[in-house]
C-alpha cells in the first residue's frame, strides 16, 4: 500500500484486505446517517468506492425485527462488498443483531458488520453507545467478542482518537479491539468532544497502524485526492474512508484512484454532469423509498451538487419548497438548461476545503428520521 504518484501503475487486483473479503482499491465509502443510503452507496460504487458501509443501524431495532430497522439493511447486489454498522452499547443485544445479519439469507446479507464507537451525538452517548464505547475498554471488548462469537462474518469497529484532547486513548483502544477479534478498525482522528471541529490528527492513524496487525482504516478531512495518497503514504494505514468530501461528489472516487493508480489528476465534474447525476439519483431514490421520501431527502443533495454555481442559491431555495418528484425534475431540468444556454460551465476549483459538517438537523433533530440517534 502507499508509494508514489511517480509509479505508472499500481497493483490494484487486491489492494485491501478484511478477512475474506477484498478490495480492489483503499478507497471506502464512509457510513454517513442520512446519505450513504442505497442509491448514493450505488452511485459511490459505480464511481470507484471499493466497498461501501451502510448509515447506522440500531441494533436493539434489529433484534426486535423493526421494520424501518430492516430497511436501513437492505441493499442491491451491485453495491458488494458491504459493510452494515449497527449501534448499540448491550452486549448481548448486539451478538444477536451480529446473528440475525449472518441468518439473513445470502443474497441479503452483508459482508461484514461494523460497530459504531464513534457517534459523538449525546442521545447516543447517553445510552453508552457510539463514542461513549471508547471510554469502556472492557464493555468495548466484550461486545466485540460476543459479535465474533455469534457472527460467521467479520466484524469491524470504526471508532474516534478517543473521549477528549487527555483521553487519547486510541492504541489501546485499536489493541483491544483486535484480542476481541475485530478484523479491522477504521480511526475518524477526532476524539469526541472535537466532533467535527479542527483538524483531523492523521499522525494518531499511524500510531494505531504500527500497534496492531488487523488493517488499519484511515478517516478524516480527506477532501481531495492528494489527500488520500498523503494520509496512506504518511500513516502506513492500509484504507481511506471518505465522508463529507463526497457530498454531491461520488466523482471523486474516480479522481482519487486516478491519482493513486497513475498520478493523473481527472478534470472535476462539468455543471452538466452534476445535474445529470442528480436527476438520475433523483430517480434511484424515488424507486427505493417513494417519491415522497425522495423528494425530501433529495433536497440537500441537490444543494450540494448545484454547490459553487451560478445562481444555485435560488435553485436551493426552489428545491426546498418543491412537493413532488415531477417537481423537482422540472427545476433541476430547467436549471440544467438555463446553464447549457449560458455555455458550458465547469468546476475549476476542487470543492471547497471547508467541506460541508453534519448538517445540525441531520444530527441534532430528533424529529428527523434519519437522524443518527433515531431508532433504525
Ligand atoms: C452527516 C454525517 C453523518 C454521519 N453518520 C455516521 C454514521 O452513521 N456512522 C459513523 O460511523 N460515522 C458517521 N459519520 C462520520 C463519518 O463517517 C466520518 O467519520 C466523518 O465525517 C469524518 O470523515 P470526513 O472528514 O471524510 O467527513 C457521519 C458524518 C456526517 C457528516
């Protein structure tokens, strides 16, 4: 893994490995509540992601076999290898959300199941989980082990620097993850208490790399693909993961691995193609949750892939107060339109380095459905 952008071409047959599964690139799609749904994790994959991880599933909602929990499951064939990340702080309630993903049958079961040890949001923490897991090494390694135990998949944890700037606790944290017997461990490098604030620490990444021997997956602030090649050149780490960079940007999938593979840097997206993809992701989603649900959730893609355009103020304004998919449509064909008759116009710049935090109504609002903290 790593090396320099100076190598014409790079072995990419096998570029990762997590218990049998393999990935033909380092680059991952990150879980992300409210965006790495089924369609997106389709688009990120058709795009070069070399595996994708679904948004945060309540394990507690699995085990009671909750519809809604179910759904968060579901995926299409095209998006393997796949990664479901259940919460949850309940050993035993989590072993048995770990069986039933292993009892689904094939064609609907995972690759592998992630754990949540991350979640900075305080309904989460609260109940022990997602963060709240990196200050319980003991609880931490017993859910592991109890998952391993019950599951015939592997299991990962993706987990943060730690709590707090005193408590970074994140190589013995990496190390009892891998006597549980997780199979990797993918390191956000924040603590908790940074949420998504300053700079992420890579430095911490490669600390947690030299002390184990699972794979190690790097995350955080990689906004462009320099980036990703500087965070595996520099940590030694054997992943990427990538978040809110690819926010209205699957593209950059295909730019990351261009430049990895064979240093070329591909041209950003033209306006055309971003609204082509948002029509055609309008689309996907419509035929995934109905058109009422896309059509809402569509609202802040469509922000983020008219982002840096002219007058794409206006086009977001207009995408809130549409009602229906035929609506939206409409405006996004119209604006795609407008813009043809301006001329072609391209993105110069990479998107901008202050790439887009959690919105705080996806994380915050309890009356959202796709807030982290909801009962999936
Ligand atoms: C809107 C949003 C939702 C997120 N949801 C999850 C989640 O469900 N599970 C998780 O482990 N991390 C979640 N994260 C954290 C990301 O996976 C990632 O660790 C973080 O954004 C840092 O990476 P980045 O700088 O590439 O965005 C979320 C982040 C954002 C911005």
């Amino acid at each position: 893994m790593g090396g320099g952008r100076g190598l014409t071409t790079r072995a990419t047959l096998t570029a990762m490995r997590i218990g049998d599964i393999l990935f033909d690139s380092p680059f991952l799609l990150a879980p992300l509540a409210g965006v790495s749904d089924s369609p997106f994790r389709r688009l990120a994959r058709e795009q070069g992601a070399s595996g994708v991880v679904t948004e945060m599933v309540s394990a507690d909602g699995l085990v009671r076999g909750q519809k809604a929990t179910l759904e968060y499951c579901r995926f299409e064939p095209q998006e393997r290898p796949i990664g479901v990340q259940l919460f949850g702080a309940d050993p035993g309630v989590m072993a048995d959300a770990a069986g039933a993903l292993c009892a689904l049958p094939p064609r609907e079961r995972p690759d592998w199941i992630d754990v949540n040890m991350g979640c900075p949001v305080r309904k989460v923490v609260n109940r022990g989980a997602g963060a709240a897991l990196l200050t319980d090494l003991p609880l931490l390694s017993e859910i592991v082990q109890r998952m391993t135990r019950a599951s015939t998949l592997p299991v990962t944890a993706k987990i943060r620097l730690g709590w707090d700037g005193n408590s970074s606790n994140v190589v013995e944290v990496a190390r009892a993850l891998e006597g549980a017997g997780a199979q990797a461990v993918v390191i956000h490098a924040r603590t908790r208490a940074e949420k998504f604030g300053g700079e992420a620490r890579w430095e911490l990444i490669g600390e947690a790399k030299r002390a184990v021997g699972i794979p190690v997956i790097g995350n955080g602030d990689v906004r462009v693909p320099e980036d990703a090649v500087r965070m595996l050149e520099t940590t030694g780490c054997d992943g990427v993961m990538l978040g809110r960079a690819v926010f209205g940007d699957p593209w950059i999938f295909r730019r990351v691995r261009a430049f990895w593979e064979r240093g070329e840097r591909l041209p950003l997206p033209t306006a055309a193609e971003r609204l082509g993809a948002g029509l055609r992701h309008l689309r996907l989603l419509a035929e995934w949750a109905g058109p009422a649900a896309a059509t809402r959730e569509m609202r802040k893609h469509v922000a983020w892939y008219v982002k840096g355009l002219s007058h794409s103020a206006r086009v977001r304004e207009q995408a809130n107060h549409t009602r229906t998919v035929d609506e939206l449509t409409m405006l996004l064909r119209g604006y795609l339109d407008e813009l043809e008759r301006r001329g072609p116009e391209t993105f110069a710049e990479p998107l901008p380095p202050e790439a887009p935090g959690p919105p705080a109504a996806s994380v915050d609002d309890p009356a959202r459905p796709e807030a982290p903290h909801a009962a999936r």
